[in-house]
C-alpha cells in the first residue's frame, strides 16, 4: 500500500483550497497553546486549517488580540470569514503591543460576559496578549486562584515592564493586589 499518495492527495487539496496541513490540527500544534478550562484557552497565532479542528474540540468563539499582520496574508485576512462558516463566533480586538488599556481588557471582558457558557479559544501572536488577558479574567471574572491563574501565566511567559504595568492598573482598578514579577525570570 502507498501512503504517500494519500498524503500528497490531502497537501494537493490543502493547496487548492488555501491549506497545507490536513483538517484535523490537534491543538497541541498550534503554538503556546494552553487550556485552561473545559471551556477558556489561549494561544499563539492560528490559522485558517486549525478552525475545523477547533470546531471539532467544541470551540465555539475565537477572539483575536493582536493586529492582522503576520503570517500568510490571504489566510489572517480571511480567517474571520472562515471561522464563521463554521459557524464559530469570530471577535477581533485589536489590542496594541506598546500600550495595552483598561477598556481593552473592560471590551474583552464585556464579551467573554455575553457568553460565559462559550467554550472560547483567545489568542495572539505569541500567547502573550492572550495569556495576559486569560489571567486577568480567570482572575478577576472566573474567581480562579491567584497563585494558578499566576502559574499559567508565567508558563507562557514573563510580562516585560509595559505589560506587567497593564496587568496592574487592572488589578488596581478592581481592588487587587498587584502582580509580581516572576521569580524565575
């Protein structure tokens, strides 16, 4: 039996139809990503042949925290377009990298509110934005542990001075204590 000619089949449809991978990309490809919650994960940058499988994992919104201005361009242009086809709710936030705001995370978190019960995929570039957003609402939303929600944060990464200032003037503007810069940095 040749298994190489399914394989080129599915690379040569994947071309036609604007993919290079199969259909059916477990998470664990897609880059930094990590679940938090039967229904909240965050990620690096996905692209237009994760969207099935997402759909298929019981993702039902994706939010976007960064601008569009990586990857193939045809595919982050469309891939809006792609994930509502699938019927997934698609929200972009564009959330600058030098100055992160208070009312980005208050419109982030006005919609994550407008669905609670959404299983919802948040991601990035990196998983820096989103993993920064994650902990704050898993924080200050979701009720989780401070030290946790601080843990999976720091799995990811380690807030440099612009974002760990944004996570604090959250923090501060609901009356919790501040983030600490981690130890292991």
């Amino acid at each position: 039996m040749n298994l190489r000619a399914p394989n080129a089949l599915l690379f040569v449809l994947g071309c036609l139809f604007g993919h290079t991978a199969t259909a059916n990309q477990p998470t664990t490809e897609i880059l930094n990503f990590r679940a938090y919650s039967p229904s909240l994960a965050s990620s690096g940058q996905i692209a237009g042949h994760h969207l099935e499988s997402l759909q298929q994992e019981g993702f039902q919104r994706i939010i976007y925290l960064a601008y569009r201005t990586r990857g193939n361009s045809a595919d982050q242009l469309n891939i809006d377009r792609q994930a509502t086809d699938l019927g997934l709710s698609y929200v972009h936030i564009p959330v600058p990298w030098q100055s992160p705001s208070l009312s980005d995370y208050q419109t982030f978190a006005a919609v994550m509110n407008s669905g609670p019960s959404m299983k919802t995929l948040l991601h990035c570039q990196m998983n820096y934005r989103a993993s920064a957003f994650s902990f704050l609402y898993r924080v200050l939303e979701l009720g989780t542990a401070y030290e946790e929600a601080a843990n999976d944060l720091f799995a990811i990464w380690h807030p440099d001075a612009t974002w760990l200032e944004f996570i604090n003037s959250v923090l501060a503007a609901n009356n919790r204590e501040p983030l600490l810069a981690s130890k292991n940095q």
